[in-house]
C-alpha cells in the first residue's frame, strides 16, 4: 500500500474540510442517475475488467461500479476516514466483497502500468489539477482503456468577474471544457464525450446536505474549522449566483 504524503490527517485544514464532509453521503457534487448515464454510453469492457475509483471518498461510486460490472473494485483515498464510511456503506449493501479498500495517495500509486480497463474519478482530480491526474492517470489504463473523470470547468466564455477572481484563487488551474478536451488530446486520449452535471445535482446530493452539517456543527470553537466553514459558505453562495458559468463535467476518455 502506498503512504500518502503527507497524511492528510496530519494537515489541520484538509482534517477540518474532512470533519466537515463526514458523514454526508457525497464529498461533492455528483449524482447517481447522471453516473448510471454515462455508464450505459460506455463502450463495452472485456469480461472480468480492471475497475479503479479514484479519490473515492465514502464510496458512493465504488459501490455503484461494482454492482454495475458486477465485478472487483479497486478504490482509492488517502482519507481513513473516508474509507471506513465507505466500507460500512458496502457492507449495508452487501458489496463488501467486491470492493477493495486503499487507503494511499493517488497522484503516487505504485500499481502495474497499463492495467485498468476503467479508471473513475468524481470530483477528485482537481487535487492533481485535470492535466497533472490525466499525466499520472494514463499509464495505469491499458491501452483501449477508458477513464470518466469529472472536474471543475467553465461552460462559458464570458465569465462573470465574481467567479472568476473566486476561482483564481481556490482553484488557478481551472479552465474551460474546450480547454479541457484539448489537454486530453495532447495527452494521448480519445475524447468519447463531456457530459456536464445539472446544476440541481449540486444542491440535492451535496450542497443541501452540506449546508445542514454547518448547521449541526453549530458553533465550531476551532478557528481552522470556522475558518473552512466560511469558505465553503462562500463557494456555496458563488454556485447560487454563478451556476450558468462553471459545474461540474465528466469527460469520457479512452487511451489510444
Ligand atoms: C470532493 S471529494 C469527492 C469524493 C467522492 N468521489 C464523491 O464524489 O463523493 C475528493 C476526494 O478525493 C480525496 N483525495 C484528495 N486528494 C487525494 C489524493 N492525493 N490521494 C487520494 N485521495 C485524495 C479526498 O479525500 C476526497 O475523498
């Protein structure tokens, strides 16, 4: 098993923003029926596939692949916390045979090169930045392989100067979906599809539950966790003025 560097238990603010996220179904935006879409517009694996979730946080996508395939999973996070969400959530649904639980860094896996059939990532890649988790994500794939990597993306040229300078900030690599199918090309991977997530995706499955775990936390006396508090307020009160220009978008990609 790979350590991860650094223990993100270790860093006050990734402990808090993980605080903050335990228990919630999602670790961020994403939707099951959205998920079922684009598995049913895949092209077909090959019997017995190599299956990886990537930054699989409590595992709502591990579970899902692996009923799906009806094979083993490889899941991935570098929370523990995380990850023993995740297993609980298999075994209430009897899948805690199929999914394998690693907790490591996944900008740093040591696995075999040219494996995986299909490699999933929801909401995680950001950590790499999308072209950084495309470089190290690749080689793992066999060639023919396909990935589904949802990311943060513009939808729109004309980007409102609020979301912009936000997102400068907390997130400088972010770019457009036109920029983003050009930096898979140039990587070496077909483009099969960007399929955007529907803003009410966000609220449903993670803003909504989000804003009611503030609530019960009340008042936090650990000025990091006020600190993230605030700024999760503030990328939630961005979404609700600025959702026409930014979301999230799952590229459907496949190695060459
Ligand atoms: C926004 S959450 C998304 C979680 C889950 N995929 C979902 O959609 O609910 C990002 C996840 O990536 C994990 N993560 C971030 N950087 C990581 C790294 N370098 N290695 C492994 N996991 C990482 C976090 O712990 C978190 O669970």
């Amino acid at each position: 098993m790979t350590e991860p560097h650094p223990a993100p238990q270790q860093d006050p603010v990734i402990a808090a923003l993980i605080d903050l996220h335990c228990g919630l179904d999602r670790q961020g935006p994403g939707d099951t029926g959205f998920s079922q879409q684009i598995l049913a517009q895949l092209p077909p694996l090959p019997p017995n596939p190599q299956i990886a979730d990537l930054g699989c946080g409590s595992g709502v996508s591990a579970v899902l692949l692996a009923d799906w395939f009806k094979t083993t999973v490889r899941a991935v996070d570098f929370s523990r916390d995380f990850l023993a969400e995740a297993a609980q959530r298999a075994e209430r649904l009897g899948l805690q045979d199929r999914i394998h639980w690693i907790e490591a860094d996944f900008g740093a896996l040591d696995w075999p090169l040219g494996e995986l059939d299909l490699l999933w990532s929801e909401g995680a890649a950001y950590n790499l930045t999308f072209a950084g988790a495309l470089a190290a994500w690749k080689p793992l794939l066999k060639p023919g392989g396909l990935a589904v990597i949802s990311e943060l993306s513009w939808c729109t040229e004309d980007i409102p100067i609020p979301a912009q300078a936000y997102w400068q900030q907390a997130y400088p690599a972010m770019a457009s979906e036109a920029d983003n199918i050009q930096t898979a090309i140039s990587q070496g991977l077909e483009v099969l599809g960007v399929e955007r997530l529907p803003a009410e995706a966000w609220w449903t499955n993670y803003y909504h539950p989000l804003q009611a775990k503030i609530q019960s936390l009340g008042h936090s006396p650990d000025p990091v966790m006020q600190s993230v508090i605030q700024e999760t307020q503030a990328e939630i009160a961005l979404f609700e003025q600025y959702s026409d220009a930014y979301g999230y978008s799952a590229y459907l990609l496949r190695r060459l």
